[in-house]
C-alpha cells in the first residue's frame, strides 16, 4: 500500500470560525494506481490533497505512506499545482534539474536525467527557455517534468490542467496517461471535469459536499482500453456513458449551492 487514510477528521480552526471539512475519509492506494478525485466545489479535495503532501496534517486519524505517517513535504511526494510553479528566473532546463542539484546529485546523472526528463514531456529543444517564454501548456510540462525528475512515489495534482485550452488539455491528459502507462506511478489527479477522470483514472473517488467523505469509488478501466486501442471514442459506449451520467448525479445531488 503506498497511501493508507483511517479515518481522516480534518478542520479549519481560525479567529474567523471552525470550518469542518473532511471527515471519515478512510482510502487505500496500491501502487500503480491512478486515482482521480470529484466531487462539489469547495468539499475539501485540494485539503486531501495538501494532507497528502504532507502540507497539513489530520486533526484525528491517520495518514500513512508506505505505512508511516506523513511528516511533512518531501521529494517522495511530487505535486503538480494548477498554475505551474517555475523558478522565473532559471531556465527550463535549470528548473528540472533544481530538486537534483539541492539533493546533490553527481552532475552527469543531473544531466542524464533532466535531458531524458525534457524528452519525456516533449520539450527537448526548449532547455535554454525561460519560463515567461512558454506557453501555458509548455510551462505546465516543465512543472511535471520538474516532479517526476525526483521519481516520486507518489504524484499528487490538483486541476493540473484547469488552466489550459481545450486542446491544450488534451494533449497534456494523452501525455500523462502516456507517461503513466511507462512509469508505472501512483498517481491521484483532482479533477472537476468527469470525463477527464473517466478517460485517466483505474480508479474514480467521489466526494460529498463539505465536510467531504467519499460517497461512492468506480473501478474504471477505460484508461486502458484508450492506451490499447489508442482511440478515445470509448465515451461513446453505453457503459461509459452510464457510469458518467451516475457520477455528475452524485456530485448534482451533493451540490446544495443553487438549491
Ligand atoms: N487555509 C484555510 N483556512 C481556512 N479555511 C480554508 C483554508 N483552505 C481552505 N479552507 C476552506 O476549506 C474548505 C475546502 O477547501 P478546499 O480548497 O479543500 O476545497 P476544494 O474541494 O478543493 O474546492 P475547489 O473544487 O473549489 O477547488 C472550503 O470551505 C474553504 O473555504
Ligand atoms: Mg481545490
């Protein structure tokens, strides 16, 4: 098991109120899985995913890796923000290699693995960039890039691509179940888009309205048949839409915002 959650309780507690915003949240992940997260805005996904990082920790329960509690942020554990977190000052190639030079990495193995980082992610060519000289899309390949240099255990992204056009959007979720399908990587991705979670995921958590606890898990195996018959027109299948219309009634049924 990679991660273990029992029984998370976790709440805001400051001068302006107690806001309670997951509770009993128990989740396992086995290794090589790819979870994908939905659920209403504002029930506390981006908090699980902070919990993971090791950002913050449970008010009650306990939240494992590798069987011991999550301390603190470390390179074991890559996030993948919305808005690409780049040094503006270094550029790509730089970036990418940060996490090796502070961990002091030989300089030939920092090399090696940058270049097979920058070919990975498909900007071989862009090493002497600076980010504010990328598009959205490209900047968001150095930030994973940037991660996976590290070879984290687990890879956490919150809306990693909210931000980005359609087609941009796309590419980058073709890209990342590419680079799943190679590196084998535990992955939780946060999504509000279904059809993104049911395209990537092995396996979709759906969360209630704040305070979240997981309401319903789908198995999904669609991610694989794309990877196989490398189509996506899998979510013209009577399954595929079933399971998506049951999904985004969960999440309607949760939503009390416009009720
Ligand atoms: N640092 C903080 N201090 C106090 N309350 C916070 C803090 N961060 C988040 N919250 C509250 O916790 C709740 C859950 O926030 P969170 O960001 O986890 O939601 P989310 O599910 O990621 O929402 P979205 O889909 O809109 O990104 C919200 O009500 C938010 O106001
Ligand atoms: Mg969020």
């Amino acid at each position: 098991m990679v991660v273990s959650l029992k029984n998370i309780y976790f709440n805001y507690d400051s001068e302006k109120g107690n806001v309670d915003v997951l509770e009993n949240v128990n989740l396992d992940i086995e290794e090589g899985e790819f979870i994908c997260v939905l659920g209403p805005s504002g029930c506390g996904k981006s908090t699980l995913l902070k919990m993971l990082a090791g950002f913050i920790k449970p008010c009650s329960g306990q939240a494992l890796m590798d069987d011991e509690t999550i301390e603190g942020p470390d390179y074991h554990k890559g996030v993948v923000f919305q808005n690409p977190v780049l040094y503006p000052w270094l550029n790509v190639e730089d970036n990418i290699a940060f996490g090796l030079k502070m961990r002091k990495f030989p300089k030939n193995q920092i090399e090696e693995l940058t270049k097979k980082h920058l070919e990975l992610v498909g900007l071989s060519g862009f090493d002497k960039y600076k980010p504010y000289e990328l598009s959205g899309g490209m900047k968001q390949r150095v930030s994973l890039a940037k991660t996976l240099v590290n070879k984290p255990r687990l890879i956490l992204m919150d809306e990693p691509f909210g931000a980005l056009d359609a087609l941009t959007r796309t590419n980058m979720q073709k890209l990342i179940r590419h680079i799943w399908s190679k590196t084998k990587n535990t992955v939780l991705l946060i999504t509000h888009d279904v059809d993104e979670a049911l395209e990537l995921a092995t396996r979709i958590i759906v969360l209630s309205d704040r305070p979240g606890t997981i309401v319903k898990e789908f198995n999904t195996s669609y991610t694989y048949d794309i990877i196989k018959n490398k189509n996506e027109n899998i979510r013209y299948s009577e399954e595929y839409r079933n399971t998506r219309e049951e999904i985004l009634k969960i999440i309607n049924s949760q939503n009390n915002f416009f009720n």
